[in-house]
C-alpha cells in the first residue's frame, strides 16, 4: 500500500529494545525534526507498522517476541511499502542479504555515526516521496521514440533497443520526473540506493550509454539534457 505523504514532520517508528540506544535515537531524532514514534519489541513494532501510517520504520533485528526479518517480511506479504532500514550488530553479509532479500531497504550495522544514519534514512525518504509524487507513466512517445514500461520495450527510429535493468531504471526515473532538474547524487539515491562507496561518475557513465541508445545524436541530446553545475533534466518533445 502505498499512501502519499502528508504535510509536516516525517513519520518515524524506531522499533528498538535497548532501552538507552531506543531513549538516545529517539531523542535525537525528534531534534532533527521527525516526529518519533518507538516500540521495545517485535510484536509490538509489528502492531504498530501495522496500523499506523509511517513514512520510515527504524528496525532492529534481535528483537524480543518477532524478529526485524520476520517483521519485514510480515509487511511485505501485506503490501506495506514503508521503507524499512534496519539497524542491527548483526553485520555479516549474509544477515545484510537476508534482510534485503524479506524486504528492508537499506542495512546499517551497529554500532554507526549518527550523521550516517540520518544520511540513509533521507535518502530513503527522498525516494519514497519521489516514488509517491512521481507520474508513474507506463508509456512514453515522443517523436520516433516509444517507450513501454509493462513490458520493458523500447523501440526508436523503428528499431528495438534493449537495456539493462539499471538503464531501466533510470529512464524510468527520468520519464517520471520530465522538466526536473535532477543532481547525479539524487539519481544514486533513487537508481542505486544510499552507497558511500559508489560515486557519481557512474550516474555520467550509464547516461552516457543510455544517451547512445535513445538519442539520435548522443552528442546533441534532446531528451537528458545536462545542466551544467546541477545535474540532468528530462525533455518529454523531441
């Protein structure tokens, strides 16, 4: 289920049972802004996701009465779309896979910067709002390029053309948002994910491709336009 998002401070559930960690976050955060909201155990934090309309559930993953995996997973049979960024001392990669794998978003091992939290968890909601906001468009045309979504087509200049899934995404991303000037680090956000590791030359790179692909002439595009200084910008007209 995915609702848009009202007016005022973000929504946060912190679903914690160390009662100092859940008392510290909590009271930081609600500084930063958010509007907090906590729970000491899984069944509990599972309830209260639940029922409650959240913009971020802050999930641990040791957890009296349910488990975070199994509460993740319990939202994503019922088609609950909050993002989840779970935050666990449970750092092996196989735990960050299994977590990703039942549905959470991101994985922040314990113990981390609270700058770093806070950066993770506005990028998830910058991309669940775009999400929400954005116009969901399941075909484009303009001039000799076609574009479907449903069924991953694309055809110009009468020829079809195939992508990769992160093309994919970014077109998707660009098509969703025409006219919107979008920085490379938005981009890494929306198509990527939060990665500290990965850098912005990757958004230039698959442009770039993207733009060999779409464009009829790469090196005058009319569709992604670079805005020198801030980013990309998507042109609907040929």
């Amino acid at each position: 289920m995915t609702k848009a998002r009202p007016a005022g401070p973000a929504r946060i559930l912190l679903v914690e049972d160390d009662a100092a960690q859940r008392f510290a976050l909590s009271d930081r955060l609600t500084a930063e802004g958010y509007h907090v909201e906590t729970a000491s155990d899984g069944t509990e934090g599972a309830d209260r996701a639940l029922a409650s309309d959240l913009d971020l559930l802050l999930l641990d993953v040791m957890l009296p009465g349910k488990d975070g995996f199994e509460i993740a997973r319990e939202l994503r049979n019922q088609d609950v779309r909050t993002p989840i960024l779970m935050l666990t001392a449970r750092a092996a990669p196989t735990d960050k896979v299994v977590g990703l794998q039942v549905g959470a978003d991101d994985y922040l091992a314990k113990p981390f910067e609270f700058m770093e939290l806070l950066a993770r968890m506005q990028a998830l909601l910058r991309r669940s709002s775009w999400a929400t906001e954005a116009n969901d468009t399941e075909r484009f045309q303009s001039g000799d390029l076609s574009i479907d979504f449903r069924s991953a087509e694309l055809v110009t200049r009468g020829r079809p053309v195939e992508l990769s899934a992160k093309e994919w995404q970014l077109l998707r991303h660009f098509v969703d948002h025409p006219g919107v000037v979008i920085s490379r680090n938005e981009l890494l956000d929306a198509v990527w994910g939060y990665d500290a590791t990965t850098s912005t030359r990757t958004v230039d790179v698959h442009v770039a491709r993207l733009r060999q692909k779409i464009e009829a002439d790469p090196a005058r595009p009319v569709h992604i336009l670079t805005v020198r200084g801030l980013g990309y910008k998507f042109s609907a007209s040929s």
